[in-house]
C-alpha cells in the first residue's frame, strides 16, 4: 500500500505519495524531470518552477480532466495537494449547514479573491464539486491567463466568469454586487510586507528545498509582487477584508481565508468581534512540516443560517 502523506484530509485525492509511473503517461516531458532521491524515493526538484508546472499538468489532466493548463513566466504556480485541502475543508464547513451532505452543483456559487494566473481553485472546485465561481484579481494579464484556460475547458467556460478588481486598495467593494449571493469566499491573501521581505522568503523557501545557502532568489520561482507582498502583508490584508465584509452580510454564508501565521489569529478575532460578526470558525489545516489555518466568519444568524437554501428548486 502507498505511504500516506501526513495530515491532509481524508478526502484529498493526493494524501498518498505520487504515482509518477500514472502521471508520466499524461504528460510529454513529467519524465525529463524525474529522479531517485537520497531515499531512493522518486521525485522531482520542487524548487524548479518548470518541473513543478509540468507536475501541475499531468496532475490536473490525470485527476480534475483539465486539458489544457498553462502559465506565464514569473506567476505563483501553486501546490495542488495544499489548494485541493482548503476546498475539502470548506465543503465540510458547510455540509454542517446541510445536513451533512456537502452542496454540490453550480448552485453553489464561490467567490475567489486574488485568483492569480493559475485559476487553480476554481479548477479544482469545480472538477470535484460541479461548483460555479466569480473569480477576481487586480492583474489583468493573470485574468487574460485565466480566461485561456477556461476557454480550453468547456466544463470552466459554463461555471467560471472573472472580474478586474480596479482599485487595489478594496477587496470586495465593486465585485460583490447587489445582486450577488455567495455561498463563501475563498482567499489565499499575500504573505509579505514588503519586496525585501518577499524576496527573502523565497530565498528561505530555496534553501529549505535544496538545502543549500545561496542570497539569490530565483524569479521564476515565487510568483508576481502582487501574490507575495502588500503593506503591512497577511494580517492588514485579511484586517482589510473582514471589515469590508461588514458591508455584504446578507450577501455571502461564509467568508474565508487562509491564515499562515498563527501569531495573527488574536488580532485577527479582535476585529472579527469589531464587526459584530455572528459566528466565526479557525480550521487548522496541514501539509507535510507546512502548518495553516482557514478563518470562517458569517454575519448570518443561526435563523437566518438555517434558512440559507444551498439548491436551486
């Protein structure tokens, strides 16, 4: 039996180790980048970004029947197993609301904050729930990416449609609108609070992969300034988002958010309080020595949770 990877949710199709021998025969160069580790495990070198892509591809066509998937040069390419876990424990979040039963189908209709050019959420949540998405970001050309994509995936194409956040300063303001009704947000928000701290931890990142020592980021590895860094980084950012959802609270079930370091959890409940939210939600998550969370806030009350319809009749 394959060795399980540690602490991903029991439903991620990728808790065990890869099975490169499946992903080779959907894949035109996977095998190029492939070799036996100190371990004698198979693997790859996860600190090249054009392995890690290949890898993305074969595993998006093997597992999700995505095929078509490409991404510009310098643009975050993100890892699958980790993604597919926040959307397996977001589905739990609101199977609780529903009997149980997770929501399937286009009814279910999610809102992707920062989408980047890799579309990875709406492609995976789609493919394991038939869910539909807005998808929004502030780059254009991440959008452009991303509408390719979906034009090669006809499945993306009918459940998936984009907006241009045109004022980098707002988060949900001119893309919730009024006639938008979401069952949750979705955000992987920047980490960093500046260049020099993004380019450091890139730098970080490397050295933890190859273990080696080197002071030079590569660029093609950690994604465009946007993905990494915004003033005052991770915390000013899900701050920013928590009071602007104050402004949507009949609008979206639950509003979502990874939250990487665990330090800004209190600040982060502070506001949460600010706001007068109903009730809100911290759901540990893990890949490998890699440790998240998700924040789940709903300004619903439990009347007004009880009658949230997730189906169409």
């Amino acid at each position: 039996m394959k060795e399980e990877k540690n602490n991903l949710h029991p439903n991620n199709l990728h808790r065990f180790r890869y099975d490169f021998d499946l992903l080779k025969k959907h894949s035109d160069d996977l095998a190029t980048y492939l070799f036996v580790n100190e371990h004698g495990i198979e693997s790859i070198d996860f600190s090249d970004p054009n392995a890690v892509k290949s890898l993305n591809k074969a595993l998006l066509f093997t597992y999700y029947n995505i095929n078509y998937w490409d991404l510009p040069n310098n643009y975050l390419c993100p890892p699958i197993p980790g993604r597919a876990d926040y959307l397996h424990y977001i589905a739990d979040l609101i199977a609780d609301s529903n009997d149980n039963v997770i929501p399937m189908g286009s009814s279910i209709s999610v809102l992707d904050i920062g989408v980047g050019a890799n579309c990875i959420y709406p492609i995976l949540g789609n493919a394991l729930f038939g869910w539909s998405f807005v998808a929004s970001d502030i780059d254009e050309k991440a959008l452009q990416n991303c509408v390719e994509i979906c034009n090669q995936n006809q499945q993306l194409a009918d459940n998936v449609s984009f907006q241009l956040q045109p004022n980098a300063r707002f988060i949900f303001k001119d893309i919730i609108l009024s006639e938008d009704r979401f069952t949750f947000t979705i955000c992987n928000p920047p980490f960093h609070k500046s260049a020099a701290d993004a380019a450091n931890g890139t730098i970080r990142k490397i050295n933890n992969l190859e273990n080696t020592s080197t002071k030079t980021p590569k660029l093609n590895f950690g994604g465009q300034s946007h993905e990494l860094w915004c003033d005052g980084g991770e915390l000013a950012f899900i701050t920013q988002m928590i009071f602007e959802s104050a402004k949507y609270p009949m609008q979206c079930f639950w509003f979502t958010t990874l939250v990487s370091k665990q330090s800004h959890i209190s600040s982060l409940e502070k506001v949460l309080n600010k706001v007068n939210v109903v009730k809100f939600k911290i759901i540990n998550m893990a890949q490998g020595q890699k440790i998240s969370r998700v924040l789940a806030w709903t300004f619903l009350s439990e009347t007004q949770q009880k009658q949230w319809k997730f189906t169409e009749d």
